[in-house]
C-alpha cells in the first residue's frame, strides 16, 4: 500500500517558493491551498500564483480549493495542469458534476469536507471521486491543533472505500505531525497534509521519510490498488 505525504506549500517561506520546492522533492505531492478570503477568512494564492508553481515544482500540484463558486473556478485549476484538484462539497452545487468535468480535462478529482460536514451523503457516490479530504481542522488557517472527532467520519470513509472496492485515496490535512499521522492512518487514511511539521524540520526530507515510516507502520487496511502516481 501507498502512504503519500504532502506537505503544504501553506508553511512555506513565501519569498522563496521555488526553493521551498526543491526542499521537498522528496515529497509525493505539493500540498497548494487556495484561498479566497470569502469562503474561509484567509487569502492566499490564485490561478497566476498557482501556474507559477506548476511551472517551476519538481512535483506534483495538489491543489486544495477553500473557495466560493467552486463549480466555476475549480476546472481553471486542472487546465493549468494541477495533478489533483480538491473542492469543498459545502462549495458546490453539484459535486459529481464537477468532478466529471476535472477527470475530463485530466486531474485527479477530489472532494474535501469540513470537520462538521456529515459524509453519509457522498458514501454511494463515492466512485465519482479520486480522493476524499477529511479535514481535521477547521479549514482557512495552518497551525490548528488536530481535531481527535474527526477520526471517526474518516474510518466511515475507509470501510465504504473497501466495502466497494475502490480506490480512493483519503487525505487528511490539519494538525498532522509526529504525534498524530499514526491516529489517523489507524483510522484509514493513506495522504497526509502536512504543513509546519515538513517545513518547519532542519532537514525536510528527513521530516518526510519519518511521517512517512510512521504512516505506514500505522496503517492495517488492504484496499485494491497501488494508487502510484505512475501509471
């Protein structure tokens, strides 16, 4: 089984992206949260910030959409080429639709959920979708403390995941570090966001390779698939 690590660009140093980047080539994916100050109250990154780092990171984009009018933004993200593209299901009209519309120009389509955000609803779709985000802290700041409440919505997901045989990768983002990756890859997940945890570290990569062994030796569940980024 794959455990991916990804850190969030959100915990960065900001005047140096591209250098940031290749602190963490070692990674599986870039965390990228976008941001609009409406959905959350916070504001960080747009479609020219986010093409910037496409073109210069020495992995792939996974973008994070806390933004408002999702269905009409979120495709722009694909087209800029973003390996995954997550949207808050609270943000949508219709969340199938829009994952469609992602795999079609060819991301990976994900939908995220706020903590107090029930699953139920997304469980007989869930095969519309490439990647479920449990947030495990209110989404708009880095730095929240891991939200224990949440491992129970995440362990939700991963018995409909396997009960159906999918393969869905379950992310988590918020609060993750040393102490927590082991609760939450007990509880299901297999992506993990983290942010001041990786960048924070003297040596990232080490950072990395240390969330990464833990996940793992946490992890008990046999889903199908290798879920690699290669194909």
């Amino acid at each position: 089984m794959t455990t991916r690590i990804n850190p969030s660009i959100l915990a960065a140093d900001f005047v140096n992206l591209e250098s940031e980047l290749a602190r963490i080539a070692s990674a599986d994916l870039v965390h990228v949260d976008v941001m609009d100050n409406h959905f959350v109250p916070n504001l960080t990154f747009g479609p020219q910030m986010v093409g910037r780092l496409q073109d210069v990171s020495p992995i792939p984009l996974d973008v994070h959409l806390m933004i408002s009018d999702v269905d009409r933004w979120a495709p722009g993200y694909a087209e800029l080429g973003a390996y995954s593209v997550t949207f808050h299901v609270e943000a949508s009209d219709g969340p199938v639709h829009l994952a469609r519309r992602l795999r079609s120009i060819g991301a990976r389509a994900g939908i995220a959920l706020k903590p107090g955000t029930d699953v139920e609803p997304y469980l007989d779709v869930l095969h519309e979708f490439d990647q479920v985000l449990v947030m495990t802290v209110e989404p708009g700041f880095g730095g929240q403390s891991f939200m224990h409440e949440t491992m129970p919505k995440l362990r939700r997901v991963s018995e409909a995941v396997r009960a159906a045989g999918l393969d869905v990768w379950l992310q988590v983002d918020g609060g993750i570090s040393l102490d927590t990756i082991g609760i939450a890859a007990e509880a299901g997940a297999d992506t993990f966001v983290a942010g001041s945890a990786v960048f924070g570290a003297e040596v990232p990569a080490d950072r990395i390779a240390a969330l990464r062994d833990l996940a793992a030796t946490h992890r008990h569940d046999a889903r199908p698939g290798t879920g690699s980024l290669n194909p």
